[in-house]
C-alpha cells in the first residue's frame, strides 16, 4: 500500500471484509467496514484515502449514508471484470 501510493495511484477503500453480503448490510454495519478499513488506510499513508470503491460494484442508500458520514467519494468501473461469479461445481 506505501508503494502504490508512493508512485501516485489512488488507495481507495474496499471495506473490510468485502462480504457478499454488503449490498444488504445496515447503514450503521457498512459505517463500521468502512471506518476499520479507513483507519488502516490512515496509519499506512497518513491520511485518508478519500475513495471507495464498492466490492461488486453495489451501492445502495445505506451505502451511499456510510460514505457521505465519512466524507468519501465513489469509484466505479466501466468493464466488468467478472471476478465476482463462481464457477458451477457438478
């Protein structure tokens, strides 16, 4: 993490346990992954990362209610890289 933002690259938040479930997590739960992640962010390069970007690409009120709190921008993307799904096990 030093590194990748020493060179000059975006450290953006990812929370902090990236759960599948973080779509349907409470305002007040998404707050904590954040802040615990936001937090580590901090000691690594002082100071905040002020970018999150959703595991899944999901956002949602709750969501979006962390990430106002906490002062943070959302960053998406624009291809999909498909490393969410899972392969069918027979």
């Amino acid at each position: 993490v030093r590194l990748i933002h020493a060179e000059g690259h975006i450290v953006a938040n990812h929370t902090w346990n990236h759960s599948y479930q973080s779509g349907f997590l409470s305002t007040s739960s998404m707050l904590n992954e954040l802040s615990t992640t936001e937090k580590i962010i901090q000691s690594i390069i002082g100071s905040s990362s002020g970018w999150f970007r959703p595991p899944f690409g999901v956002t949602n009120p709750n969501i979006a209610s962390a990430v106002n709190k906490l002062g943070l921008n959302v960053m998406g993307w624009s291809k999909r890289s498909l490393d969410t799904t899972t392969d069918k096990v027979d």
